[in-house]
C-alpha cells in the first residue's frame, strides 16, 4: 500500500513544486543523488573509479512538456559527454525518452537521440534508455531498434522483470545482440501488466537472466546488465556464471548511487564489473520517490531529516 501511495505522489505535479523547495527534503534526497551540478556528478564517478568501479551518468528529468525543454534536456547530454571526455572519467550515460521530447513528438524525440548517439560514438561512449513506465513500452522499444537500424550500435534499452510482457520482448531483443540492462521496475503497473508479488518478479528476473546467459544470446554477443541490489539474485548469477564458465567481462552488475555501497566495493574487489547510476539536477522528485517506494524503511530516513529541521 504503500509502495502504491508513494508512486501516485511521485507523479503528482503540486507536491513536487511545494517537496523540491524543503531543505530537510533536499538533504534526504541527497543520499541518492550525487548533487545538482555535473561537477558535483563527475567528482562522484571519480570517486567511484577510484575503487574500480564504473558510473553511468544520469541528468535527472522526465516528461518534458515542450520542444524547448527537450533540446535543452539533450544539449545538457552532449555536455555530459564532453566532460566525460575531457576528465577521463569511466563512465557512460543514462537517460529517458520522455525527457528527449516522446511525449511532444516521436520525432523531436528521435533527432535528440541522434544528436546524443552521434556525440556519444565521437567519444566511443554509449547510452542506456532507461525504461519508464508501461505507457512507453512499445515506443521505447521500437525508438532502440529504429536506431539500431540506422546502424548506431552505442545504445542499449532496459527491460523490466516485473512486466509480463517482457520474455517475449527479450527474445526479439537478443536477436540485436543487445547490451541490455535487466532491472525489477520501478513504476506503479496493473495486475494485467505487471507481476504484483515479489516473489513473482524475482522469478521472472531469474528466467530472463538464463535467456540473456543462454546459448543463443552468448552467440549473439548478448551483454547483460545485472541491475539489481537484490543478493539472493546476484549470488545466483554469480554461481551460474561461474558453473557454466561464462567469464566476467561478459556482464556486469548495477546499483543506484547511494544503495548498497558495501555490496558495490565488494563485488568490485571480488574483480567483477560494477557500474553505478549516479544521477544528479535539480529534477530529483519523482526520481526520489521511487526510491522511497522501494524501500518503505526510507520514508524513515525522511522523517529524521524532518526532525533534524
Ligand atoms: C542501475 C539501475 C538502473 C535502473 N534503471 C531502471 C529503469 O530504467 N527503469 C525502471 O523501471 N527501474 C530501474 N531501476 C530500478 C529497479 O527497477 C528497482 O526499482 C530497484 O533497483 C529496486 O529493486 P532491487 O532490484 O534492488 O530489488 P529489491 O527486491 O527491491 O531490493 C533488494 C534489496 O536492495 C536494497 N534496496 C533496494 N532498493 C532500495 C532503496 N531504494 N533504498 C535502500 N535500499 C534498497 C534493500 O536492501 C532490499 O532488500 C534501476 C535500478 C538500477 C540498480
């Protein structure tokens, strides 16, 4: 209940004005965003890397409601680029259709990606769509591969285990030699759409893993993202590779900035490839109450921030 109730607040556009502007909220969202400027982000990647550990880059924001906002949204990524470049930093990046314009125009939103995939393959780096919400699905999914077939290899979608739909689009996926990220999902779904118990979504995480380590998609050249901070699930991951000698620069693991940092050196010193989402901007709210959402015990963490005042 309420992980439903602080899905519904994350998109409501009131609460997110009056939440952005409390100091003690700020200070909360803080543990997970690595601050508002891209300086403050590539300090956090440095940081990172300094422990062997990788970073995707994330400008936070989402639904923009105006061309302006959505060139402006692309331009911040071809700047993110550049200073990934010029500071040598390991990193890639990360972004949302609808932050590129695919709620104004699938267009607008296509001539930003290829703006972004063009830089992006200037500097040898490469872009993940992140997945939002069963509302965008299908475009998501058609947008990657219209890309694809305009030949720009430097992108990579996510699928979401907690979907219904999305065995069947791994299948089409793998047949790309898809680098994909594999994540729980994060968004609030119907029954229809969506499994509601955990332990259903765990499974299907299971069952999609097998498909991408499974014999079709290694010849492929399939490259998962395991995205997850759930143990249970990295641990079987960790035993299946190592059974079915599939090496470890073959995949990697991700976590979210600021959870599970002791899982993340950990796996970095047992030599696997981690990589971090680390997100910074001033859009932080729906980001942030998703990660409440999570994790009811954060909604603790807020309070104590309100108490500290
Ligand atoms: C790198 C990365 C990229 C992602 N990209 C997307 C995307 O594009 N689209 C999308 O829908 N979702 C995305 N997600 C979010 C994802 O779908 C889940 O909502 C999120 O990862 C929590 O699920 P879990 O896999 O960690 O497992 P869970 O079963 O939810 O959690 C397992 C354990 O992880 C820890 N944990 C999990 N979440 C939190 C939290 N918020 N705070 C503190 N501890 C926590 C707890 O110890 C918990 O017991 C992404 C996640 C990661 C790691």
């Amino acid at each position: 209940m309420m992980r439903t109730m602080l899905l519904k607040l994350s998109q409501n556009s009131s609460l997110r004005e009056a939440f952005s502007k409390y100091r003690f909220a700020q200070r909360a969202a803080r543990r997970f965003i690595a601050g508002e400027e891209l300086s403050e982000a590539i300090a956090a990647v440095r940081e990172l890397n300094t422990h062997h550990i990788l970073a995707t880059l994330d400008h936070l924001g989402e639904n923009t409601t105006n061309e302006r906002e959505a060139i402006t949204a692309a331009d911040e990524y071809l700047a993110i680029l550049d200073a990934i470049a010029r500071t040598k930093v390991q990193s890639e990046v990360s972004l949302k259709l609808t932050q590129m314009g695919l709620d104004i125009g699938y267009e607008l939103c296509l001539q930003n990606m290829r703006r972004i995939l063009e830089r992006a393959r200037a500097h040898q780096n490469f872009v993940c769509i992140d997945m939002e919400s069963s509302a965008y699905t299908d475009r998501t999914l058609d947008l990657y591969e219209r890309l694809r077939r305009e030949g720009f290899d430097n992108v990579g979608p996510v699928i979401q285990a907690y979907l219904r739909r999305s065995e069947r689009d791994l299948e089409r996926l793998i047949e790309w030699g898809v680098r994909v990220r594999l994540c729980k999902g994060a968004y609030q779904e119907p029954p229809t759409m969506a499994f509601s118990r955990k332990r259903d979504v765990d499974a299907n995480y299971i069952k999609l893993l097998e498909m991408l380590f499974g014999p079709r998609a290694q010849e492929k050249g399939v490259y998962p993202a395991i995205a997850t901070h759930d143990e249970k699930i990295i641990r079987w991951a960790i035993d299946y590779t190592q059974q079915h000698k599939i090496s470890k620069e073959r995949f990697e693991f991700q976590m979210l900035y600021g959870i599970r940092r002791d899982l993340q050196l950990q796996l970095a010193r047992e030599g696997y490839r981690v990589r971090i989402y680390v997100s910074y901007g001033t859009h932080w709210y729906p980001y942030f109450m998703r990660r409440l959402a999570e994790r009811p015990a954060n909604v603790l963490f807020l309070v104590k921030n309100l108490i500290k005042g």
